[in-house]
C-alpha cells in the first residue's frame, strides 16, 4: 500500500488546520485605554475591561486617616509625573476605608489631569500578576495596579508570583506600573501559618522567612487602625454635611453612636452605612462619585 503524495495530504492538513484555528480560543482584543481611566483584569479572557464610572468618594471625606491619606497621595503624585515611587501595603482594620483611599487617591490624580491608570485585580487572579504586568510593559500609560484585601493562607503558593513581580525578575518591575494592596494582615499570611512553619520546619528561621519576607517587598507599609470615638463622630459631621443632610448636632451624634453600638464598631465603613440609612430616613439621593 503506498503512502499518499504531498498534494494528496495538503488539503487534509489545511482542513485539519482550519479546525484546530476554530477550537482554539479567540485572541483577547487590545486595551482601548482611552476609553476610561479605570479596569478590570479579566484573567480567564487575558483582556483589561473599562470601568466607566469607580465607585469611590472624594478624599476630603476620608476623615480620621487623615496621615496615611497623605503619605498615599503624595506617592500616587510622584510615581503619576513620573518620579520614583513605592509600591504600597494599606494594612489593618477593617472598615476603615482602605479600599477607599486607593481609589480616592487615584481619583485625585486624574482631576489634576495626571495621566494615571488604575487596574484591580482579584485576589484569585494574582498567579496571573506576571501576564498581566507583560501587557501593560510597553503601554503609553502610567498604571496603579490594585488587589483589594490580599491575603494568603495555608498551603497556597500564589504569593511567589506576587514576590516575583513585586521583585521584578531579570526584566525588573515595569517602571510604569506600581502595585497597590490591602489587607487585614500586616504580613499576608495568618499567624498560625507562620508559627506552623516555624515550629515543624528543620531551619524554622528561614521557612518563616520566605513568607514574612514577602511584605517586605512593598516600599510602603500604611497602618489603618480602629478609630476613636471623636474620629467617628467626625467622619459622621464630615458626611452629613457633604451629604446635606441637615439635623441637630447633638441628635445626630446620639443616632449615630447608637447605630456604632448595633454593629459593635466604630469604623468609617459603619459611618457610611448609618449615613446612607439616615438619607433613606429623610428621603435624599446620595451621589457618591
């Protein structure tokens, strides 16, 4: 039996060609950065989807983190004109409005008419940081690229490609791009994590150390601690009145601390839902971009 001859072959292997073309999945389009300020990662597709409109409030509302607002800014500034600058870890309690700060910020920055960027990416999504960050290399652009409440626990592994972007490898980090992230954890992993490592491992000082180490590739560690009593209550005034909710001080106060109570704490997050409460009381729309 012979073998079939090259032009017998050619249209089988073009058919088988086609269909291999048709099975593989389309190639993600290229980022339109013009037609927003703000995206999201989608890792699944390897495409960056436009934000119209972040949900996000002004700075000026940011009461009581009054400090590390500033440090923030002033570094989102820098690295947006086109200076050096730190990638950051916003670490501590919860509600206090760090998610917040790294979209007010960027806000900020865009009323300035600085050309800046900003990325999030989803904690699920980090072992794809590298791809994404290869896309966004030779863009025109300047990106903050944001992970909202970064954390790793036991036994997952994708925080080495965190630590290698955040390191840059042979390339080094793209100088147009920082990395943004909070968390609850001033080390990203739980404690009883570290002290695990530490207390099975044959050397517990260096087990422990690739992880803890892994914070310690952002320039930047900002605490957000809980707030006072006098912080809280000043977030409350600072969002009445932006707000225009008009009420006695001292009545609006009571209800507030009140509502603090039910929840069982005091935190800028809480603030902004007894506000958003009390304007449904009254009857008036909140516009919070």
């Amino acid at each position: 039996m012979s073998l079939p001859s090259a032009p017998e072959l050619e249209p089988l292997l073009t058919r088988i060609a086609e269909a291999l073309e048709r099975l593989a999945p389309p190639s993600p389009p290229a980022p339109d950065f013009a037609s927003a300020d703000a995206f999201l990662w989608n890792a699944a597709r390897g495409a960056l989807q436009p934000v119209l409109r972040v949900n996000r409030i002004p700075l000026a509302l940011l009461v009581g983190i009054d400090h590390v607002r500033d440090i923030l800014v002033e570094n989102t500034r820098r690295f947006a004109k086109g200076f050096p600058a730190n990638n950051v870890l916003l670490w501590g309690a919860r509600g206090m409005g760090k998610s917040s700060l790294v979209k007010s910020a960027h806000g900020a920055m865009t009323a300035e008419g600085l050309p800046l960027k900003l990325v999030e990416i989803h904690r699920e999504d980090i072992n794809s940081l590298p791809a994404l960050m290869n896309s966004l290399r030779h863009a025109p652009h300047r990106f903050i690229l944001y992970c909202d409440d970064l954390s790793f626990d036991s036994g997952e592994t994708s925080y080495k490609a965190l630590k290698a972007v955040l390191d840059g490898g042979i390339e080094g980090r793209p100088e147009n791009v920082l990395f943004y992230a909070t968390s609850n954890r001033r080390h990203l992993l739980p404690r009883d994590m570290i002290e695990n490592e530490r207390a099975t491992a044959i050397n517990p000082g260096e087990a422990v150390e690739e992880k803890v180490s892994l914070s310690d590739r952002f320039g930047l560690w900002l605490g957000v601690h809980k707030c006072s009593q006098e912080d809280y209550l000043g977030m409350i005034d600072a969002y009445a009145a932006h707000f225009g909710l008009e009420m006695d001080r001292e009545r609006l106060h009571w209800e507030a601390l009140e509502w603090s109570t039910t929840r069982g704490s005091r935190a800028g997050r809480v603030a902004f839902q007894f506000i958003q409460d009390l304007s449904g009381r009254m009857g008036r729309a909140m516009d919070v971009a």
